[in-house]
C-alpha cells in the first residue's frame, strides 16, 4: 500500500469505524499469510490457504480503496 494511502487512512481511521475495520482486517490477513509462508514445508492444504486468503485480503482491498477514493475527492 502506498504512503499516500497509509497517511489518508492514519487520517481518517479514527471517524470511519468501515475504515478501520476494513484496515484491522488487510493487516491481519498480512500476517496470517506471512506466518503461513514462512513455513519451511508448504502442504497443498496450506498453499490453498493461502489462496483463500489472498482473496479475501484483494477483496477486502478494494473495498478499502473505493474509500480511499471517496476521501480523496472529498479533500479536493
């Protein structure tokens, strides 16, 4: 993510409880993906895991983006 996106959500997580939902869940998805790939041996149960995961971290994303944007425009 990049710094702007970082420094709008420090910004507006405090007043958006959608925000900090959606940014508490993409940072927990991040670890929970890392901690899985950083296993020395990936079983297909685990590397499908990590799909889903992957997933739902874009989707959740998206979501987060589309706010970002509204933000955006809103301090323009």
């Amino acid at each position: 993510m990049e710094a702007s996106d970082r420094a709008l959500i420090e910004q507006f997580v405090a007043q958006d409880s959608e925000l900090d939902a959606l940014w508490q869940q993409h940072l927990e998805f991040d670890k929970m993906i890392e901690k899985l790939e950083g296993k020395p041996f990936l079983s297909p149960v685990t590397l499908q895991e990590i799909k889903e995961l992957k997933k739902k971290k874009l989707a959740g994303k998206t979501k987060l983006q589309a706010l970002l944007d509204k933000y955006r425009h809103q301090e323009a």
